[in-house]
C-alpha cells in the first residue's frame, strides 16, 4: 500500500539521473544572501514558493498571520509532512517503531523535524515568487529558507552526474538497465520501495494504487510489515 511519508523523501533512481527535484531546496542562496538564485527563471512555477522554518518554529496558524503581513494573498498549501501522519505527533506509531530493537527512533525524529518545518505556500498576487522569498526572509525571522518551486526537467538522456561511475548503487539496481529500456510513458509502473514519496505532486496524485486493507491507523492489518 502507499503510506504517508513519515521518515525521508525518496527520490526515484531513473530521475536522478537527469532529474532535478522541484519539491526541494535547491541552494541556501535565498536564506544566506537574499539574492536570486542563477536558476533558469522559466522553471520557477508560478504563484508557488517553498518554506523552512528554523528550530524554533511557530504554529502554523500563527505563520499565516505573519506571511499575510507580508502579501495578503498567501495561503499554506501544503505542509510537507502533516502532523497526524508523523511519527514524532502520532503516538500509537511511536510506539510501534520504538518496539522494533532495530528502529533508531532518535534518528527518525530527527529526520522529520525539518520536513515538519516545511511548508508549500501559493499565492495570487503579481509579485514574482524569487521577490516574494526575499521579502518573507526580511520580514519573518522565523523563517529559515524560502525558495521559488521549479518544474522538473529533463536536462538528457545522459547521465550529467560526472562521478555516476562510482556509485555502484545504480549498477546494483540496475537503473541504467531500466533507462535503456524506458524513459518515459504514462502506462509504466512505477514501484517505491520507501513511504517517502510527495503524494500530493501533480504527476503523482491521480496515480497512486492505495491499498485499502490496510489504512493508516498505525497497526499492520494485512500482515506484510
């Protein structure tokens, strides 16, 4: 079955051959400097920007007072792990991975606390989104990182990893393999091996197989694990 991410994101093999993530930071230029990032602008998504608040966070409703101080039209989309579906707010699956000798709890919280942190803000006001960030990161302290959100493309049917020879990973998954055999159609299926997928992506959301029989209530009804 597909269950919320809780732990990592998980970035499928065949795209990060030649894949950047769109739902992710791409450089700490926006929280450092303040200054555009040298990204080509006809990726930046529009009416999107992407968030982190640092360690001492605010309560979302309290968040979307401050980011309305500074552009009324903005609204939280998303955040990026809901709270009922993380380990470190939801008890019962606390305690079930706690139960397990071979889970580091610790380190699964750690993991999650600035994907928790992480917010998807849309707005309908004309100000260009890399603008937008600046003006958040000058008038929200609590605010960590702010970046535009850019479509994913495919920069060639190489990969433009220049060390992609060292990592013996893609061998063993035979990810070159599946990049000869495919590089793209709607029909293919596509299996994750992790929960750590952004399930409200727009190439995702109509396309996830839910398995039913076992809903997210923190026990393995179907028996798999």
């Amino acid at each position: 079955m597909t269950k919320p991410f809780t732990i990592l994101t998980i970035i499928f093999f065949v795209a990060l051959l030649v894949v950047p993530a769109n739902i992710s930071f791409a450089s700490d230029t926006y929280s450092k400097k303040n200054k555009s990032i040298s990204q080509n602008k006809s990726l930046i998504m529009n009416n999107s920007i992407i968030i982190r608040l640092r360690k001492n966070d605010i309560p979302p409703q309290d968040l979307l007072i401050l980011l309305k101080s500074v552009d009324n039209s903005i609204t939280i989309n998303n955040q990026l792990i809901k709270l009922e579906e993380s380990i470190t707010y939801n008890y019962k699956l606390r305690q079930t991975k706690s139960q397990n000798k071979n889970i580091n709890i610790q380190k699964i919280l750690e993991t999650e606390s600035p994907l928790l942190r992480t917010f998807i803000l849309k707005f309908s006001s004309e100000i260009e989104p890399e603008k937008l960030c600046q003006k958040i990161l000058q008038s929200i302290p609590s605010v960590e990182i702010a970046e535009p959100v850019y479509h994913a493309k495919v920069l060639q049917f190489l990969p433009n990893d220049p060390i992609s020879a060292q990592q013996t990973l893609l061998s063993t998954c035979k990810v070159r393999e599946a990049w000869e055999y495919a590089t793209g159609d709607s029909n293919l299926i596509i299996g994750i091996s992790d929960n750590g997928c952004y399930q409200h992506h727009e190439d995702l959301k109509n396309s996830i197989a839910k398995n039913w029989a076992d809903p997210v209530n923190g026990i393995d009804d179907d028996g798999n694990g």
